[in-house]
C-alpha cells in the first residue's frame, strides 16, 4: 500500500507520461524522458514501476481508457432523449474539437503496442463499456416509446460507436473534425430511422467542420 504522498509521486509520474505518450507515442517515449519530465531518479521510478516500462505503459493506458469515458459523463449515463443524444454528439465534438490529434481516445489506440496483451484487454473491456452506456441509452428510448422495438440496442450501439472511433482516427490523420461530424451525424440519422410516431427527433446543429 502507497501512503498519501506515494500515491501523489505515482499519479504524477503517470500524469507525465501520459502527456509525452500523447505527443511522441509510446514507442519513442523512454523511461529517460519520463525521469525528466518528473524530477524523479531511477531507484524511485523503479519503485512504483519495478517492472519497468511495460508497468508503467499500462497505468498510462488505464489513464487515458477511464479518462475517455470519464470526459463524457453524465451526459453518456443519461441518453434518454433525443435532446440527450444530441447533446452528447455536441459533447464529443466539442472534447474532441481542440484536440483531436492528441486526445485520450487517439493516444490509447494509436500510441500504444497492440502486441500487449494486457493493453489489448484494455482497450477491449473500454470500448465494450462505452458500447454499454450507448447500448443502455438505447433501450431507455425504446422503454420511453421514443424508438420502436425493431431498434437493436448493440447493434446501433457499436454502428455510433465505430462512427466515433472512425471519426477520432481520420481526424487524428488530417487534423480536422469534418469525418467525426459526419461520421456522427450519419450515425445518429440512422438511430432516427426507428423513431416511433409521434416521437419527434431533435434537428441537429452541425458542428465546425474546420
């Protein structure tokens, strides 16, 4: 067990770390680089990490998993409206607006070895929480009566999804938010298509697409 001001040391070693991931990836971060940035010698490194840069590569990547779910809320626990969906397109724009090349969702799943198996399970148990809250917002429209029960809750769920994620990563490429906006709004088009009658989808607002 850390006491309090361990605990503190560890947080900001991997805050740093996480920063220089986010800007050099992990392949050209070194534990040299992090010792720098932190102020810390490398007995003490070694101490919180003692199985070096793999350890330390996996809190980084916990980080960056929680801080992409984290960023989003309470708005992704509460998608019970069309006023809520968009709201929470608007919001992922948004996050993703001023930084979208180095972003928590970007550094993650293209900073890091996709060989380890420990950060593969990582990503993989993220985007199936992500895929849950979508998934449960659904079914909340569906027990409201504002989508018809055709609607599949983890179907659409992973379809906005992929759109996310596909949207993150050809912005990460060109540096632009046009392909998440679309991406997006194709997306959320498609949910629209099980409204029920009577049920009436909000009207999104596009975003800047620059």
């Amino acid at each position: 067990m850390l006491t309090r001001k361990g605990a503190a040391t560890r947080a900001r070693i991997v805050d740093a770390a996480a920063e220089l991931i986010s800007v050099k990836g992990a392949a050209q971060t070194c534990l040299d680089d992090i010792r720098a940035a932190t102020g810390t010698s490398k007995s003490q490194l070694f101490h919180y990490f003692p199985e070096g840069k793999a350890q330390l590569l996996l809190a980084v990547a916990r980080l960056q998993a929680e801080q992409v779910l984290q960023d989003q809320r309470p708005l992704l626990e509460k998608l019970d409206s069309w006023e809520a969906w968009e709201e929470w397109r608007q919001l992922v724009l948004d996050l993703y607006a001023a930084k979208i090349e180095y972003c928590p969702l970007t550094a993650l799943t293209g900073s890091f070895p996709k060989n380890d198996p420990a950060i593969r399970a990582l990503i993989s148990d993220l985007f199936e929480r992500w895929q849950a809250y979508l998934a449960h917002g659904i079914e909340l429209m569906r027990a409201h009566g504002a989508l018809d029960a055709a609607a599949d809750p983890r179907r659409l769920a992973m379809a906005i999804l992929a759109a996310v994620q596909g949207g993150v990563a050809m912005g990460r490429a060109t540096g632009s938010l046009q392909a998440l906006d679309v991406a997006l709004e194709v997306a959320l088009d498609h949910l629209r298509t099980f409204a029920t009658t009577g049920s009436q989808p909000v009207a999104h607002s596009r975003a800047s697409s620059s």
